[in-house]
C-alpha cells in the first residue's frame, strides 16, 4: 500500500473503533435497563404482610373475607307449569284441587294440621331438591283447611335443628261448596273456662268469606261479639278473652254463605274460678309438746278466694309404721274487710299419742296454679320425765 494512504486509513480505523464502543455501551445499558425493570416487578408481587399494593387486589380481598350472605326464607304457590305466586297471610284453594307450595332453602321442615300429620293416606308428599323443599298435598278436602309452614334448617355438622325465628306460614282454605265448617268427628265438645286464660270456639270456616255467628242453645239467642270481650278470627274461631259466669252453658257457630247455612260442633262451656295464686297454708298444732297417751291436733288454714277448690296432703311421724291417717276438713266463708272469701282447713287428729309420734308434721295445700307447704315440729315425753320436771 503506497505511504501516502497510511494515515486516512488510520482515521477510518479510530472512526469504526469508536462506532462499535458506542453501540456496545448502548447494548449493555439496554440490558441493564431490562434487569432493574424485571426485579422491580418480582417486588411489587410479593408484598409485605398486611399491605397491599394494588387498590382492586384489596377490594377482591375484602370481598373473600365477608361471610356470605344468606337467602332469605321465602314461600310461594305454584299455579301451574312455570307459574308461580308468593303468598301471603292467607291463600284460598278448591277442594279436590293439588295445593304445591315451594319454600326457599336446603334443608328446610315442614308442618302442616294436626289432621294431616296423624292421618297420613298418602296424598302429602314433601321432596327436598337443591335449593328449595316442595310440598304437595292431591285430592285436597276441606279437612285440610289450616296453617301450613316451612322451618329453614340450620345445620352445623350432621347436628340440625328448625329455625323458628325465619319461619314462614301462610293459612290455607280449603273452600268446600258442601261444607262451610271443618269437619271434625265430635258433635259435642266440653270447654273449661279458666278466669285468667282466654277461651277459644274453634269453629274454623272452609271459607275466608264465610258470615259467621256465635249462638247460645238456651235460650236461643246470638251472642253479642264486641271484639272486646268476644272476638272472632277467620283463622281460629271465637276468643272469648276473659271468661266470666255468664259465658258457661251451650254454645255453637252458624255459618253463612250464599244460600249454604251450616252449624257448627256444639261446646259446653263450663266456668272454672281459677285461682290468682297458690294457697298460703298457715299450721298450728294444738301443743308442741305433750306426754305420751295425750290427744293432738294440728290444723292447717288456707285463706283465699271464693269457690276455689283446695286439697290438703299430710306428711306425719307416724306414717313410719303405717299409723292411719284421721282428718277433718272443712270450708267457710269469711270476711276480710270489704271483700268476701274462703277459709279451707283440715285438721290432722293424732289419739293417744305415743312416742313414735314425735317429730315433723307437714301440710300440702294445692289449687290449680300451685302447692305450697308449712311444717311444725311435736315433742312427745314419757309420764316419768314430766313428774320429774
């Protein structure tokens, strides 16, 4: 190669030189780049305990964290393939038409009239599918007519139990164009009438639109109905709230409808004076302490409410070695100011009393609301002790 070329050969060498140390510092920063941005990401997908890095992972994560709501209890009537209607307090039905209800929930109980549970002939079924129970009642009468309800199950491990406070009910007629009452298989039935409980007539209706009326057989009259003190429900009957005296005696229901008049079951009402509380015995014993051969008397009182019925029950030494049991009871009226009450007594006689005869007495006295009991303890001492005293 001539000299003369020497040196632009050099300049072209130094160029090239610095060309390929550029594009290198390049490349090797772009890798550098790509290293700090791929550690930056390992970072942020593991975050510290506690803290999140991304506002929508924190809302996912809250959303997990929340107990999952549970479906409310619901019932509905199912009309027809596909139809459906939620019910209310009360629904109507055809007799002989298929009453289907369909109750949200796994699992869920049933309970249905009295007349259906013990008189099963086949035409209740109840099935349990994956989200809700059925049940279907075919050939229905107007002896169905009553209160329907579905239990929600809470289940914990193989341990269940019915949900009363999500219970649903509803009150199903069975309207039956031949019978406006439900029948029953007495014609007569006896009430008692307590004075501080209410008195129910279950004359139930087959038919929500059913007149019905309360009447006395004798002397034959309607018996008034206030809503005070006699009220009635479509769903139980008539409720007489506080029975007093002159509610006893020979009632019944005569339902109207269209042309349809029907009467009821008839009920004895019988008046019970029921007491407000249990006796209060007080006992006195005629000495508590006597010489053997000596006679006792030990008398148990009761002061309470007229007409009130109360038995007396004795506990005594001598029942140890089957010592026979004499007692006198009897009842009076008394005064206590304004009012008039009731003296019950029984007096427990002990003859020639021996020594087996020392020790407690107890007396039981008992009504309708209750028992309550009072003791006293007798002494007996031999002839040759009290000489000595």
């Amino acid at each position: 190669m001539p000299l003369e070329n020497i040196p632009g050969l050099r300049w072209r060498l130094v160029l090239i030189s610095v060309l390929v140390c550029g594009l290198i510092f390049e490349l090797v920063k772009a890798a550098q780049e790509q290293r700090a941005s791929v550690g930056r990401t390992v970072k942020q997908s593991k975050p510290k305990p506690g803290r999140s890095t991304n506002k929508a992972a924190a809302a996912k994560s809250n959303t997990k964290a929340k107990p999952a709501a549970t479906a409310q209890t619901s019932l509905t009537q199912v009309l027809s393939r596909g139809k459906f209607r939620k019910v209310g307090e009360t629904i109507t039905v055809q007799a002989g038409s298929v009453l289907e209800l369909r109750c949200r929930g796994k699992p869920v109980q049933w309970g249905v009239p009295p007349y259906l549970e013990e008189d099963d002939d086949g035409r209740l079924k109840i099935v349990q599918h994956e989200r809700y129970g059925v049940l279907m009642l075919i050939n229905s009468t107007g002896a169905d007519t009553g209160e329907y309800t579905c239990y929600p199950m809470y289940c914990k491990n193989t341990d269940c139990r019915r949900d009363y406070n999500k219970a649903v009910k509803v009150f199903v007629f069975f309207q039956d164009p031949q019978e406006l009452f439900v029948p029953t298989s007495d014609y007569y039935e006896v009430i008692q009438m307590r004075t501080n409980w209410p008195t129910v007539l279950p004359c139930q209706v087959t038919s929500p639109e059913a007149k019905v009326t309360l009447q006395r057989e004798f002397p034959p009259v309607e018996v008034t109905v206030d809503g005070s003190e006699i009220s009635f429900d479509v769903k139980k009957g008539f409720t007489i709230h506080r029975p007093q005296p002159h509610h006893a005696g020979e009632l019944f229901c005569v339902a109207s409808l269209g042309s349809l008049r029907q009467s009821s079951t008839k009920y004895m009402l019988i008046y019970v004076n029921y007491p407000l509380a249990p006796p209060a015995p007080v006992i006195q014993a005629s000495s508590t302490s006597l010489s053997v051969g000596g006679n006792l008397q030990i008398s148990c009182t009761v002061i309470g409410e007229q007409d009130v019925v109360v038995e007396f029950n004795w506990e005594y030494p001598g029942q140890q070695i089957g010592r026979p049991l004499y007692t006198q009871e009897s009842v009076t009226a008394v005064s206590q100011g304004s009012a008039q009450q009731q003296q019950s007594q029984s007096v427990l006689l002990v003859d020639e009393v021996r020594d087996v005869d020392q020790g407690t007495y107890t007396c039981t006295a008992g009504n309708l609301q209750g028992t309550k009991s009072a003791s006293t303890t007798v002494k007996v001492v031999t002839k040759d002790k009290t000489n000595r005293s």
